[in-house]
C-alpha cells in the first residue's frame, strides 16, 4: 500500500470490479492539494495553442485576476468505464473501494486521446486526489479503446503542471507498480500550494499483488508499372486504404461537429462500413487480377491502412493480441480477394476461397465482441 496524506493508504492500481485480482492500470500521479483546486487546475487553460472544448465539455472552473490557475491544456470531461482504487485510513484490510471522482481527457473519443481517472479522498480532512493516466485509441474492431501508453501521459500531465507559479514541488518517486501497459513502477508527485512547503505524501511500500510485415517479390519488367493488371492491384489497395481511413477520420470529424451526440453512436453509424464494406472492396476490385496479386493487394492494402491510421494516432505500441488479430483480417480479406479474381473464377476446381475469407472475415469481427456477452 502506499501512504497518502498520512492518514490514508492506496493500492496502487486501478481495478474494473472490487477486487484485487482484476488489477488493470497503475496509479501514475499523485497531487498534494485541494482536490477542487487540482480539478479546477486541470479544467482551466492559462497558456498554449489548443483547440476549442466541444459545449459539453466547458471549463467549470471560475479564474480570478488575482489567482493564476490552469495548465496549458483545457481537459474536457470525458466518458469511459468505470475503474475502482482500494482506500483504507489505519487498518488495511478495513478499506472501501472508490470509483472515479471524475473522468478528463484531452483528444477525441474516436481517435486517440489522453484519458485521466481522478480519485479524490474520501475524507474531507486528507487533500490529494490520485491520478491514473494514459494513452489510448479508439479500435474499430474491438468497438472500444486500446491503451497505447502509460509512461506518454503521466509526462503530459507532468509537463502540464511543470514549471507553473502554483506548484511546489514535483517529482518521481519509484514504487514498484510496474505491471500494466509500459508502467515502470514511477509515480509523479505534485504538491500545490506555497512554494517549500513540504510533501504532504509519504510512499511508504506496496501491496503485492506482445508489424504486419509483407514482401512481394516481382519479376514484372518496369514496363509493366502501367500494365492493368498492376492498376487494378492498386485500385483494390487503395480501395481499402481510403475507406479505413474514412471511417476513422470521418467519424471523428463527426463527433467534434456534434458535441452533444454520444460518441458511441457516431461509432455504431460508421461501423457497417468497416464491417460490410472492407470485404465489399476486396471482391468488387479483385475481379481482373489473378490469385497471387489479389492476394497481396487485399491484405498489403489493408495492412497498409492499418499502419497509416496508428501513425496518424501517434500509436507506437500494441499488445500481442492486437498484432494477431490485425494479422488475420488482413488475411481474410486477402482470401476474399482471391476468390474473386479472375483467375480463380475461370478455374473449374472449387477452392472455396470466398467462403474462406468471408467465414474468417465474420470470426474476426466477433471474436474482439464475445467480451460485450
């Protein structure tokens, strides 16, 4: 456990039931304050370029001529699923499980974001709120976010409240809650208030408690750059790579237009066409092309659309699980591909290539969804 205000004790990690077991995410700050002056801090802008809050996501927060407050960022108030912290006062074992004070991000709910859990004390006499910060992504497969980072967010909000004329102190202090995402086991501290005043949080222990790469090899003259069959290879890529890219940036042009529609169901609009139109592109534009290049255009093209879209999200990490599946569509739809093509459809032997394709295509779209049942 580690001890806060000398007076509470926190478990480190942040759980999506009441219990231990289902740890998720660590505990990567922690603020020393007021828990209504560290919110309003973080939901007040002072400095920086930034983009416009949607309406329902304003500054609550009143700033004085007289009182500096706010960090660069105006942190919207956010949506997300409900994780739990341990908090006990002296006995360990006679704690109470707390859900989010309140939830802030700064990004887009369908595209890539920074996403804080705030947990303030319970009790009115302790005055600091403990933080859980990441990264993460919106994953059109899985219907839900991806946590990318840790480590990204916990130095966003340090350099948010680096350097400014309210802050005391701040540091990091190692305690060991390394398991989860790319957590090292560091934990920012932030006092606020008067300048050497000392830190009110005392650390005292802990409870114990995995690219998609391809390679065509051509011995296709130069010539044959502008041959059909190599366009059509192109089309079908490209076919796949802008509507990928469509459902991603357009769904989020939609939501930051829309501030007061849920995110959610912008998401449920936009998803039959990834669902319905990824394999649609595959068959309708594999038609000319023989097997071997249908192939290779179908799962290169989305393979592709994937690398673009992480790149765009500043993605730089992805979990085993993710890479697989990824990997497996790319492949269904390289299946479909090939049973469309020309040459397997003069081909009087019946290689079942579509309904392959299709049957792992549906398998791949359900599979991430059997955690919803």
């Amino acid at each position: 456990m580690a001890t806060v205000d000398n007076d509470s004790s926190l478990w480190p990690y942040t759980s999506p039931a009441t219990t231990f077991e289902e740890r998720t995410l660590p505990i990567n700050v922690i603020i020393a304050g007021d828990p209504a002056d560290t919110r309003r801090h973080l939901e007040e802008r002072s400095r920086g370029e930034w983009n416009e809050t949607a309406p329902e996501q304003e500054d609550v927060g009143v700033e004085t001529d007289d009182e500096i407050v706010g960090t660069a960022t105006a942190w919207g108030r956010a949506d997300g699923s409900t994780r739990y912290v341990y908090v006990a006062d002296d006995d360990p074992t006679g704690g109470r499980w707390l859900d989010e004070s309140y939830q802030l991000h700064d990004g887009e709910y369908l595209g890539s974001r920074h996403h804080i859990r705030a947990y303030a004390s319970p009790d009115d006499g302790d005055e600091w709120t403990a933080i859980q910060a990441h990264q993460e992504h919106w994953d059109w497969f899985r219907l839900s976010h991806t946590v990318n980072s840790v480590e990204d967010s916990q130095q966003y909000v340090e350099r948010e409240f680096r350097d400014r004329r309210y802050v005391s102190d701040l540091r990091r202090v190692h305690l060991g809650n390394d398991r989860g995402s790319d957590a090292n086991g560091w934990v920012t501290i932030i006092d606020l208030g008067d300048g050497g005043l000392p830190s009110r949080l005392a650390m005292v222990g802990l409870l114990p408690g995995a690219v998609l790469i391809g390679r065509v090899a051509s011995r296709t003259a130069p010539r044959a750059l502008v041959a059909p069959r190599l366009r059509h290879a192109f089309l079908l890529a490209g076919s796949l790579i802008g509507l990928y890219l469509f459902v991603r940036f357009g769904a989020v042009a939609v939501e930051t237009r829309t501030g007061d529609v849920d995110p959610r169901l912008i998401a449920g609009s936009f998803y039959p066409l990834l669902a319905v139109g990824l394999p649609v592109c595959a068959y309708s534009f594999a038609r000319p092309l023989d097997r071997q290049t249908a192939f290779a255009a179908g799962s290169i093209g989305f393979a592709t659309a994937i690398l673009l879209d992480y790149t765009f999200l500043g993605v730089t990490r992805l979990p085993v699980n993710v890479f697989v599946h990824r990997l497996s569509t790319a492949v269904a739809l390289g299946f479909i591909a090939v049973g469309a093509s020309h040459a397997e459809r003069i081909d009087p032997e019946d290689h079942g290539f579509v309904r392959m394709g299709v049957l792992l295509w549906v398998v791949t779209l359900l599979v991430p969804l059997l955690r919803f049942l």
